[in-house]
C-alpha cells in the first residue's frame, strides 16, 4: 500500500510541476482598498476562464497569465476591476467601494451571477468565517450565521445528526429540509455532514423558491451550494497543512433536587432509584447493592451537585490535514487529505474518518475539462444513548464514580440496569466509504455561446454490527430485574446516485444597453439504494455475534429501491443598462415514482431587479451608496412521494412461514395510485441598501408569503373499509416571514477592522386544511399524553396534549374531594415547537494579526415538551418534589366549582394529601398525567463560537520560509442561557427526530456539550 500511494503521489506532483511550467509569464502585484490598505482574500481571475487565485493577508497575489490577457479583481463590498495585461510583470489594483454589492455568486446549477441580478435572497458564508471555530461538521457550523437558516440538533453523539430548514415548514409530511449542491450536483446532508470544512471555498445559501425554481421538484425548501477548493494559478506548488484538537465536555445536566435522598415513601433504601427518601442529614449510610465481599459502599447522606455527571468524560476530537495544489493560468490541481478522530464523553464512544479529495482541470484551446473525486471513510463504536434514561434514575446522594465497575449485580440500584455496564455491554459498530465523483466539461462554440455539462456519480456503502450481551440477575433484590436478553444484528446498505446536467449557454449584448444571457438545459437523476438485514436474540455462545448463533428464528428483511426523474428547463436573464434586470425560468420534470398519467410537472418563476443608484445617479451621495429593490415569483415542487408509495403491497402474514407454507396479505394503509407532488407558490419582495463610503452601513431585508397546495397527507380510515390509513394530496399551509440583516464596520483603519452583523428572521406557518373529513393529523408523540399535531387555523408544528382544566379566568379546577387539580378530557393546545423570531450577531474585529470573532443568537417564543422532565417527575427527583416539606398544599391559582358554571378561589382544599405517600402518589401519578407541566419555554440565548487568532506578518514569513502562519484558540458552545422553567431538561433545540414532528425532547438523548481548542494552520 505505501508503494502504491508512494507512486500516486509521484504522478500527482509530476502533474502539478507539467502545468507549473505550461505558460511563460507571472503577474503580482498588491491589491488594496481606496485607502491604500491591502485586501486579504480579494479574487483575481483570469477573464474568459475559470482560472484564478486570492490575495493573501496583505493583500499580495501572483498568477500565471499570458500577455494580454484580462483580469478581473474583486472582493466583497467593492466593484470590479478589469485591467489587461501588458509588458510589466507587476500590477498593482486600488478597488474602489462605490458598487458594493457588486460580487459574483455561484447559484443554482452553477451559474455564476453578479449580485445586482439576483431577484431572490441569497448569502455567502466565506471560508474564514465557516472553519473559525473549527467545527468538524460543516452543517453545525452554519449555525447562527444566516439569517432564516435554522440548524438542530436532533441527537448529540459521536457523530450528531441535524435538520437544516430554511424559512420554516411548508410540507406537513414531506421534508422541509433544505437542499444541497456540492460542486454543482445534487447532493445530500449527509454527504455535506461528512465533508471536511477544510476543503471547502464557499458555502452559498439561496433560502426561497424564487432562486432554486430551476431545481423543480427538489426546490421548494432552499438550496446550500458549497464549493470545494482547488487548485492556484500562480505557477508555483503551494503545501497547506492544518491541525486542531478540541476538549469537549458536557455543557448541563437537568437540575434535580438536593434535598431528599435514596429512598422511596419517606425511607431510606440502599438499592432504590428513587429520590423518595428521608431528608439530608449528612450520617454514613449504606448505598447501592452488596458488593462482592458482602460490604456496601458507604457514603455521606448528602447532596453531590450533578453527581452524574462522574459518568462522563473529558472528549477530545482531533483534525489534521494537509493539501497539495499548483497550476497556472489554463490549469490547475489539488490534493487534499484530512483526518479526524472524534473521542465522545461516554468512554467508548468514537470516530474515525478520513477524507481525499483530488481535484484538477484544464483548459485547451475552447475546451475545458475539470472534475474532482471526493472519497471518505467513516468508522464509528457507539452505544446506545438510551443509558443516560437510566443514569437519571440516580438519586443525588449516590458516588456515581465508586460504582464504575461495568457490573449490574454490584449496582447502585437494584431496578435501573448500570449505565457502565450498557455502555460496555450494547455497542454499535458502523463502517461506511463515500465515493463522489464529479466530470466538467465545456467546449467554447464562439464568444456567445458554449455548451457544458456536469456529471456526478455518489456512492455509499455501510456495514453494521450492533449486539447487546445478555445478564441474568439471579438476586432480584427488592423485587428488582435487571436481567438482559442478548441480541444481535447485522446490516448491509449500499446506494448509488447518479446526476446528469447538460446546458447550452448564451450570452449576448443585444445593443450597447441590454444584455441577454440564456441557458437551456436538461437534466437526468438515477437512484439505487438497497438494504439486507437479518437479526436474532438469545445468543448461544456469549460474546460471539454471528446469525449462526442465535436461537430461534432470525429477523431478515432485505429491500430494494430506484427511482429515475429527467427534467428540460431553460433560463433568461435579461439586463438593460446594468441597473434594471429580469429573470424567467421555467422547468419540466418527470419522475418514476408516479402514476405515468400524472408525473410531469412545469414549475415557472419569474423576478426583477432594479438598482435605482445606478439608474439616477444622482441619488448617490455622501450617505446612500447603493440601493437595489427586488421581487420574484416562482411555483415549484416538493417530491414528497416516496418510492413505491403508490403500488399496492403485500405483506407477509403473521404466524408463516408455516412449515413449507407461506402467506401474504394486503397492507392496510394505502395512497392514492394518482398523487402527484406537492405544490409550493412562493412571492418575495427585497431591499439592499449600502450607506457611506466603503459601505459601512450595508441592510438586506426580504419578505416572503408562500402558499403551499396538495399536501400529502395520511388520513385515517373508516373501520369499515378494511384499512387503518389513506394517503392523498389535500392538504394546505400558508407560510409567511421576514429576514433582516444590518451590517456595520465601525472602523477599518491601516490595523484595525470591526464587522458586526445583526439579523433578525421570523417565519409562521399556518394549517389551511388537512383533508375534507378531519380538521387535525397527528405526526408524532412524545408518549401516551403529548404529541405534535397539523391543526386546522393553528401554527404549525402545534404540540397538544392532557393539560388542567381552567374556569373563564383562568384558574385550575380542583377536585374538592380529592384534592386533585383536574385534567382535561381531551387534548388542548400547549405550544408552538417554531420560535416567534430568532436574532442572530456575528462580529469579527482584525489588529493588526489578531482576528477576534464570535457568533450568537436569540430564539424566543416556541415551546417544547421535556421528556427528561416528565421522566424525573414519578420518581423524586424534580426539584418541584422536594418543595412544601413534600406534604399537601394549596394549589397556586386554583379554584372550586361550587355549583354548575359558578367558581370561586380554593383557599383550603389540599393538593397533595397529608402524609409522605399521599405526596409521592400525587407525583407519581396525578402530576404527571398532566403534560403541560412538561411544556416549556423554548427561549434561548446561545454563544455559538468564539475564537482569536494571529496570524505572522510578511517579515516573520519570510524569515522561517513560510506563506502563511496563523494559530489560535476557540470554544464552541461555552455558554448558554435557558429560562428559569427549563432546569437544564434539555437544549431546546434537540428533538427525538429530523423529521416534521419537531418539539418533542425525549429522555434517551445525551445532554448538550461544550469543546474549547487549539488550531495551527502553516501554508508553505
């Protein structure tokens, strides 16, 4: 193997030398500001290619360019420059901040287009900016940076998962998730979750329909579109390498009550899970099961604050990456490796991955062919984070650290299996490879016209091996069990993607003031996935995990499934004199997954764009710098059909296969054999304002109203009918909302630089109607008692459950008799799981090497329900329990119906009895039978990231020899800020799912962490 990779890099740096040596003249020079202060990352490309190269911190560049050849300068904020290239081999560019928002982006189908024809809001998160913090996933680390970007959590681990949602739900059970484009192919969150942040460029995000139409069905939520890096152009071989470690801990732990101790009704039992046990007095008692010599584990009966928290570990995760790259003006190359090694805190728990990426292109004559190939291995031990459940049932007087013995019989309780003994004994083990591959190809027809295409091929491969030993607890103390059957399984998922665009581009000057570009296109997508699977239990030979091995009957399953779409769309951008522009898109899919009768779908969009500083001049001054106005129209789809979804299917019978007989029947849901895709109608209106020289006030604000029609939904059956559910297209939202963004740089001087910007984004969805027999569909439950539902003239996700009934103002009714606040017959409205608005701040501020930055945000306003809570409540452990010496007491806002309609305030009847066990019995059961006591204010105040770096100046680079030098220092998470109501229960953020049932916080998820660490990046 190292002869082979000996070899591979032989070649590579032979191909880079060839192309350092295939022109025959450098250019360099110093970019700078109207100020003469230089522009680090300023962009210079060689016109007419895709040639290119950035300045570095001071502002200096080099390319490779033949005499008399154009290039183009830019940055962010100011206009372009083109200067043509003469006899001197060093040009010097001043850029001037009168066209601030004059920068060209990637959008969809990677078409590159100044941001003055843009009629959609769009965003760009930089490089810089997305690695500061060096988060390994680049999804989270988007978080809080783009206004109406909201990224969660789902579950916290070795390898978390995420929703990414762009301007709130649409679909009530399609994806909301937004799409994602990597080097111009479709692709997934997954794939992009995958992707070391140090490869990337660019990440754009265009967040409405107005700008992703040309995506058709798979358009309607937003697109992401990260570009990976590539290669130089300045002739000479440049050796980036980067390394970082980070510290993670766990951030908080629900706070549970540090007054009573082990127990259950009042007395101390040394094996209990319970926190129903006498109060603290600081004696030694005995604590847990006996050990093995027949002794118990002694220990003062106090409180130790957060004593679970001994379970968990100090986690570090660990990247290093070096890349190689070179080129010149027609030619260009990279290779870079990346390796990250993630240690969790639940010991056990890690992850290995290591991602390559090559990539090149080159240009010959009209012709220019480019493509990368992105390969990444991922392994990953896990175990289940159900253990932290059971970790709860820990009263806080127990020594978790003195029972870390991987033992269930030497245990602190006799009902709760031991937390160390899950985590050794139920393992998952995950081996995956990702293969991306991606062709570019364009041949130049004359000045106007070219044709090009783009093909990607992705696939993905993963084996997994999960088992949990079995334990049998032959002492079952106090009536205990914490007995275990084994089990084992094994599966197999393989999937390949294939993603085909060819386009036909035009771009003309019609007459000296209108300009014409045009696109034609066609595209065609394949989609294979498959699944085999077989599992058991009662493993013979312990410890031993093969089907083989396991008793009875195995569990075996295996799936199949591709589905094909093909799509024509064409483009029109029209410009007139440079400060008015239209844009109409239209495109046409086809997709397997319907009927043939109803599986084509036109999706339009049409938008205007008017920069009225450019078309009167005279509206430009010494305040306003720019203004641009922008509005756009467009009906797309969302494929929310799944694959096979409207062919019947049979199932296997229960109690068969029978002897050589087996037996297969009808499945009792079905869809309509003729749905079609939902429908999505989005208006957007826009405003980009940019005020004093060098933009130093720049406010972008969209508003939005987005009707969405033919909404899958799943209705219930009549009984009579033989089925349990239908699913057709009826149902309707309405989405509205708003985005704000306030940038200001309040200096920028020789050696100090401050951004700040502000956002604020707000969106609601609202439920028009659900189906013509139901005005509400429930998506999910926490349990028996909560769920999220789609209610009819309700916000949308709405979480409903048991709650107190209420007299008109507003008081609990108590049952006089009992003492019993009284619960509601039927599920009530108890919240909302989407925020009101959320704010978001970044800020970065340059000294001269030094770079500060932090990254904050706001949500106020949703509700979630805490599943740690309602888990807590039963057995002792709220700190609600420990109040009023745990006897009765008089209701808060209660009140007694004294006759039929008539109420008056309850001053002494007792919730909660008299006695010790009349108190437990009113937590154990009454309180929470109640799930709006678990319902609570979702605000939060967060601290994203925050770093400071440096960065050697030009003379110390010169001195050791290197480019560039830069190390620094980040937290990510340190600080967090909950409302009084939520004790730590939970982030807010997390939810049991990525799905649509959002704002259900269950107990089996391991609570938030917090990492601080080190980076050094050396380029040579």
């Amino acid at each position: 193997m190292k002869t082979k990779f000996s070899g591979i890099l032989t070649l590579f740096l032979a191909f880079v030398v060839q192309l350092s040596f295939a022109q025959d003249k450098t250019v360099s020079g110093v970019v700078s500001d109207e100020n003469g202060l230089p522009l680090p990352s300023a962009t210079i490309v060689v016109k007419g290619t895709s040639q290119g190269t950035t300045t570095d911190f001071d502002g200096n560049y080099s390319i490779s360019v033949t005499t008399g050849g154009v290039l183009t300068f830019s940055y962010v904020g100011y206009g372009t420059k083109e200067v043509k290239v003469g006899a001197s081999n060093s040009i010097n560019v001043s850029l001037e901040p009168d066209n601030a928002l004059d920068e060209v982006v990637i959008t969809v189908l990677g078409i590159e287009r100044k941001a003055d024809e843009l009629t959609a809001a769009t965003e760009t998160v930089d490089a810089e900016v997305l690695t500061q913090a060096s988060n390994p996933n680049v999804i989270q680390s988007l978080a809080g940076k783009v206004s109406g970007l909201k990224i969660n959590t789902t579950n916290n681990g070795v390898n978390q998962s995420t929703r990414i949602v762009l301007r709130g739900n649409r679909s009530l059970t399609g994806s909301n998730e937004a799409l994602i484009v990597i080097d111009g192919a479709i692709s997934s969150a997954n794939t992009l979750a995958n992707l070391s942040p140090e490869i990337i460029a660019s990440t754009n995000v265009i967040k409405g329909a107005g700008g992703s139409a040309l995506y058709g069905s798979q358009g309607a939520n937003g697109v992401i579109i990260v570009t990976t890096k590539r290669g130089t152009s300045d002739e000479k071989i440049k050796i980036d390498f980067n390394s970082s470690i980070q510290f993670e801990s766990v951030s908080f732990l629900p706070k549970r009550q540090t007054k009573y101790g082990q127990g259950w009704n009042g007395g101390h039992v040394a094996y209990e899970n319970g926190g129903w046990g006498p109060e603290f007095d600081g004696s030694i008692m005995p604590v847990g099961l006996a050990q093995a010599d027949g002794s118990y584990i002694m220990a003062p009966y106090s409180a130790i604050e957060d004593n679970i928290k001994d379970f968990f570990k100090t986690g570090t995760i660990k990247q290093t990456g070096v890349s190689i790259s070179g080129g010149d003006a027609s030619s260009y190359a990279l290779l870079s490796v990346n390796r990250q090694n993630t240690d969790f805190v639940v010991d056990g728990d890690e992850l290995g991955r290591t991602n390559i990426l090559f990539k090149a292109g080159k240009t010959i004559g009209k012709w220019e062919l480019g493509g990368n190939v992105n390969y990444v291995n991922s392994k990953t031990s896990t175990t289940t984070s159900g253990l932290f459940t059971e970790l709860l049932q820990t009263a806080t007087n127990i020594p978790v650290g003195l029972f870390s013995q991987p033992l269930n019989q030497y245990h602190w309780t006799s009902y709760y299996r031991s937390p160390y003994w899950m985590r050794d004994n139920i393992r998952n083990n995950n081996e995956s490879d990702r293969f991306n591959g991606i062709i570019n190809l364009k041949y130049q027809i004359n000045d106007n016209i070219n044709v090009s295409s783009l093909s990607s091929l992705r696939t993905f491969s993963s084996n997994f091996l999960g088992y949990t030993n079995g334990y049998t607890d032959l002492l079952g103390v106090g009536g205990g069990d914490h007995s275990t059957v084994s089990n084992f399984s094994t599966n197999n998922q393989e999937s390949k993607n294939i993603y085909n665009d060819i386009f036909l581009n035009f771009d003309y000057m019609l007459s000296d003031d209108v300009s014409l570009k045009a696109t034609l296109g066609n595209n065609i997508q394949d989609n294979l996935s498959t699944l085999t699977s077989v599992a058991g239990s009662n493993l013979t030979i312990p410890g031993f995990y093969n089907i083989d091995n396991i008793t009875g009957t195995p569990s075996v399953s295996n799936s199949s499934f591709r589905s094909r779409s093909y799509a024509v769309f064409a483009s029109v951008d029209l410009g007139y004199k440079d400060f008015l522009f239209a844009t109409l898109t239209g495109r046409n899919d086809w997709t397997s997954r319907l009927n043939s009768d109803n599986n084509s779908f036109f999706y339009p969009s049409a938008g205007l764009s008017f920069i009225p500083t450019k078309a009167f001049p005279e509206l430009k001054g010494d305040v306003l710098n720019y203004a641009k106005i922008s509005a756009n129209y467009a009906r797309v789809g969302n494929d929310r059909v799944g694959t096979y979804e409207i062919n019947s299917t049979y199932n296997q019978v229960g109690g068969f296969p029978f002897g050589g007989l087996n037996s297969f029947g009808v499945d009792a849901s079905v869809a309509d054999p003729n749905l079609v895709n939902e429908f999505i109608t989005n208006k957007e209106i826009g405003l980009n304002l940019a005020f004093f020289k060098g933009d130093r006030v720049t406010l972008n604000a969209s508003y939005y109203v987005t009707n969405n029609t033919d909404l899958v939904t799943n209705v219930t059956s009549s009984t009579a009918s033989g089925l349990t559910q239908s699913t057709i297209n009826i149902g309707e939202t309405e989405t509205k909302g708003f985005e704000i963004d306030l940038g200001l740089t309040p200096f920028r001087t020789d050696d100090l630089r401050w951004d700040i910007n502000f956002n604020i984004a707000s969106d609601e969805t609202i439920v028009k109607k659900v189906s013509d027999n139901t005005d509400e569909v429930s998506l999910g439950n926490g349990n028996a008692d909560v769920g999220i539902f789609a209610t009819v003239g309700e916000a949308f996700p709405l979480i409903k459950g048991t709650g107190y009934q209420r007299d008109p103002n507003g008081r609990v009714l108590i049952d006089p008799s009992t003492g019993n606040p009284l619960k509601t017959a039927e599920f009530i409205n108890l919240g909302v799981a989407n925020p009101d608005y959320v704010l978001g701040l970044s800020t970065s501020l340059t000294y001269k090497g030094f770079r500060l930055a932090g990254v904050f945000d706001y949500r106020t306003g949703g509700q979630f329900w805490a599943g740690t809570k309602d888990w807590l409540s039963w057995s002792g452990h709220l700190v609600e329990s420990a109040e009023n010496g745990r006897r009765g007491f008089i209701f808060p806002n209660s009140a007694i119906e004294t006759s039929p309609g008539v109420y008056a305030a309850n001053t002494n009847v007792i919730t909660g009895g008299t006695t010790y066990a009349n108190y437990l019995d009113y937590f154990s059961n009454e309180y929470r039978d109640v799930s709006e006591n678990f319902v609570l204010d979702a605000t939060a105040f967060k601290v994203r990231e925050l770093s400071l770096s440096y960065s050697l100046n030009q003379k110390a680079l010169d001195a050791i020899g290197f480019s560039s030098v830069r190390v620094g220092v980040n937290a990510r998470n340190p600080f967090v800020v909950l409302p009084k109501e939520n004790r730590g229960y939970a982030d807010p953020e997390f939810s049991n799912t990525t799905g649509n049932a959002q704002g259900l916080s269950v107990s089996g998820q391991y609570p938030a962490t917090r990492s601080y660490g080190l980076t050094v990046n050396l380029t040579f």
